[in-house]
C-alpha cells in the first residue's frame, strides 16, 4: 500500500486515482475499529483537530469528531454562531487565531466555493475540506466510493448514476472525479434546470430521462433538492420533480435489481 504524502484534502478533482486508493485501502484498515468493543487507536495521540463549521451538519461534523476521537485526536467543535466573526473578524482571522494555539489539522465546511482551497495556502496546519459551497465534498464521494468497491467488490468500469440537483451539489461534483479515475462512465439526471451547462466540460455525460439514466445504472447516487441554496424556481412544483425524478415505486421498475443505491442524506420531500 502507497503513503499519503499531501498535506491538505481539498477535493478530489486533483487526486490520481492512487491516491485515492491510498485513502480507501486506509479506511478498509480503519474500518475494523469502528466495528469492535473498544473502539480506538493512538494514530493521531497528542494531535489537535479543530471542526470549523460554517453550515449546519449533522452527518458529517458527527463523523469527523468521532473519526479523530477514536483516532485518539483531541477535539474542538467551533460553531460561527456567537464567534468573533459577527463582530466583523474574517475568517482569515479567526483560523490565524486558533491556529496560535498548535492546531495540527483544521476540517472546514463553508458556503463558499474555493474557500478550504484559500485558507489551506495561508496556514501550516492541514486542512480537510469538508464541504465547500457548490465546489467539492471529498469525504462525502470517498465514502461513497469505499462503500460501492466494498458492496461491488471493484470500482473499474462501473455505470454511475448521479440523479437531482446536480446543480447546487458539492457531492454530485467529487463523485464526477472520483469515479471517472477509474474509468468509470458517470451519468447526471436532472431537469435541465438543474445540470449547469459547464457540466458539459466535466467527465460525465448528461441526461434529462430518469428511465435512461436509471435503466443502465449499477450504482444509483441519488440527492435531495437543496431548497436552501435555490434562491429562483427552478422546477415548476414539488409534485412534477418527484414524479419525474424520485426514485417511487414507479420509477424502481426502470432500475436493474442488483444495483446499488445510495444517498447522502439529508432526505427530503
């Protein structure tokens, strides 16, 4: 098994598909903690790990406090809300701050694009993009990508469907470079509202047809509609986009029975 010889996790656009199997081969070894009655091991003893949170998480930030404590890092969860940053402090700032204190590594979600790539060129500690506005979310796409090599038992030249709001998904963006590096074909389905045109750039092929994108699929990634982040119409109700493109029980028949779906979460309706 290679080494991990970068400093930051930034996204998986610019990772070589060995690298990205250092990391799974990694957590394939780590999995086996997680699963046994005393649920820890010194690999990160006496190392600092700060969660900055920018946006709400429940998934994530749980996972990553939980990986770097049986990790036997020493945690600290910072919430915006009530920080310095509402007295006009930039976040600049207030990552120099705590980084006064010997932090080794820095997990970050924020809401806008670039941002973990921005603070990575200007602190000596690591940082972990944990999610940053339409941009990437690694972690979330090697998790998913651990999962299918685990349930599949390969990810080569697997038929990858990607169907619901491409357009706001940092998700849908790493699972594109992640699976593409292993030669894998990735199909986008959504609504034409919802697939940027600069998607045509991008490693994957689109499709407005649930039934084509889900007819030929062995692994089915599906997401929820970003209500949040939508600040125009960009279907014409609620009740149209679930009839066309959620995965019911009519929309099931078009699915091959061995695949394999997952979902990010959160789920909504």
């Amino acid at each position: 098994m290679g080494e991990w010889q970068r400093k930051h996790l930034l996204g998986l656009k610019d990772l070589s598909r060995e690298e990205i199997e250092v990391i799974l081969n990694s957590a394939q070894a780590f999995k086996e903690v997680s699963e046994r009655e005393v649920k820890k091991v010194p690999a990160l003893r006496g190392k600092t790990v700060v969660n900055l949170f920018f946006e709400p998480s429940t998934r994530t930030k749980t996972s990553f406090e939980l990986a770097a404590k049986r990790l036997s890092a020493d945690v600290v969860n910072f919430s915006s809300s009530g920080s310095s940053l509402f007295k006009g402090e930039t976040i600049l700032d207030t990552l120099k701050n705590i980084e006064a204190y010997s932090v080794d590594i820095f997990v970050l979600r924020h809401s806008v694009s670039g941002v973990a790539f921005y603070l990575s060129q200007r602190t000596t500690s690591s940082v972990v993009n944990a999610g940053d506005g339409q941009n990437e979310h690694p972690t979330q796409a090697l998790l998913d990508m651990f999962t299918v090599r685990e349930k599949l038992g390969s990810l080569e030249n697997l038929k990858v469907a990607i169907i619901g709001d491409i357009y706001h998904s940092r998700v849908a963006r790493s699972n594109i470079w992640g699976f593409s590096k292993f030669s894998s074909s990735v199909y986008v389905c959504a609504p034409k509202t919802l697939i940027p045109k600069y998607f045509d750039n991008l490693p994957c092929k689109i499709t407005y047809s649930l039934k084509t994108a889900l007819s030929q699929a062995q692994v089915v990634i599906m997401l929820r509609i970003q209500k949040e982040r939508m600040k125009e119409r960009f279907f014409s109700s609620q009740r149209e986009y679930v009839k066309y493109y959620s995965l019911n029980e009519e929309n099931l028949k078009f699915l091959p029975p061995e695949a394999l779906v997952l979902h990010p979460g959160p789920v909504n309706w």
